[in-house]
C-alpha cells in the first residue's frame, strides 16, 4: 500500500513539472512573439510553481514594454541584485524608476551602468537630465501655453 501511495504521489508531481513547464515553453514563445500581456500571464501563472529568475527577468521586461511601469518597478525592484542580472536591466530600471518620478534613485543605476560602459552618451544624458530635473521643474511654472487662434 505504502508503494502505491509513493507511486502516485510521483506520478502527481511528475504532472505538476509537465504542465509548469509547458506553461513556461508558451510564455517564452509569448514572449518571443512580442505578445507580452499574454506571455506576463503565463509567467506570472509560472512563478506561482517556485522561483526561476530567468522568468522572473522576463515579467519584469514584459511590464517594461507595456509601459505597466507600477509594475515593471516592483518586478525590478525584486530581480534587481540577482548576479544574471544584465547591463541592459540596469539601464530599463533607471528608466522605470525615472519615469515613475525617483530621479535620485535612477540617477543611482544610471552611474552603476556608467561605470562599466563610461562612453554611452545616451545614458549620460539620461544622467544629466535626472540630475537636472529641479531645475526643470523650478522654471516649469513661469510659463502658460495657449492656443494661440490660428485657423480658427
């Protein structure tokens, strides 16, 4: 009897392995397709199994591309010091977290991506313009734009 409980009980997680790994081959394929909203899905369906960065990386990216920015930082907050990290996820979160309003804490990643790779210029202007932005928005009231009446 104890045989048959060991057999089925194998033969349950066996199954469980399957279905996880079809659902993570079709959420690649998703995500190779640029279908994102349905590859972040079944990735987020995925993770619910255990942990596996290389997915977890790719939620985070799918959330990035379809400027879910809320949370595109909460999945790169979590992924951010994994060592599979790249240069490239470095430079996505310093745009994640600009875009959501911490220039400080961007402008942090930025020159932790500056450091490896000292001549982009995109990126030191990114840099620049996080360090910048009190500046921008000290001058941003001084201003009104209106419809001047043109063809109308």
């Amino acid at each position: 009897m104890k045989k048959v409980l060991q057999i089925a009980a194998l033969s349950i997680l066996l199954a469980a392995c399957s279905s996880a790994d079809k659902v993570l081959t079709e959420a690649n394929r998703h995500y190779a397709d640029m279908e994102y909203h349905t590859a972040a899905k079944q990735y987020n369906e995925y993770l619910k199994t255990g942990k596996d960065v290389k997915a977890e990386i790719r939620l985070a990216e799918c959330y990035l591309h379809m400027n879910r920015f809320t949370e595109a930082e909460v999945a790169y907050t979590k992924i951010i010091s994994y060592p599979e990290i790249t240069n490239k996820n470095k430079v996505q979160y310093a745009y994640i977290l600009k875009h959501n309003g911490k220039y400080k804490e961007a402008g942090k990643w930025y020159v932790e991506y500056l450091l490896e790779n000292p001549n982009d210029a995109a990126v030191s202007n990114e840099l620049r313009s996080c360090d910048s932005i009190n500046n921008y928005i000290r001058y941003n009231f001084q201003y009104t734009i209106s419809d001047p009446g043109f063809g109308s």
